[in-house]
C-alpha cells in the first residue's frame, strides 16, 4: 500500500484544498495518509516552508502547491 505525506500549516487555504482533493480518492485507490504540520518543525519549516502544500508518495516528492488528480492518481497505481 502506497503512503501519501502531505506537509501542510495551519490556516493554509491551498493547503486545505489538495488535502480535501487526496481525501476525494482515498478510498477508491486504497493509501496511507498522513498530514505532517510543519509550524512546530523548524528544519521542515525552512526546507518547505514557501511551498506547502507538499505531497509526497512512498517518501518522495511528488507535487507542492496543488494537486493534479490524474497524474496522483497514476502515480498512486503505479
């Protein structure tokens, strides 16, 4: 089973968005998820602090900013 890390802040709208999106098919394509907040991490907060929302999948970045379903979607059933 795949694992999905999405490094996020509080109060973070696009944030917010690409998790509710990851959240949309979960269910269907069958991962782990975890959402990290960086705030309280001072080494995350300076490594992405400018581009959360960070997705990674199996430990590995895959997109920051926002989501493209399809291109995560193949990239979870690969």
């Amino acid at each position: 089973m795949k694992e999905v890390m999405v490094y996020s802040r509080v109060g973070c709208h696009l944030c917010e968005i690409a998790i509710d999106q990851i959240n949309s098919v979960k269910d269907e394509l069958g991962f782990n998820l975890e959402i990290k907040f960086i705030g309280d991490d001072a080494v995350l907060e300076q490594e992405y602090g400018e581009q959360v929302p960070v997705i990674l999948i199996n430990n590995k970045i895959h997109d920051y900013w926002r989501v493209d379903l399809a291109r995560f979607t193949k990239a979870i059933k690969a």
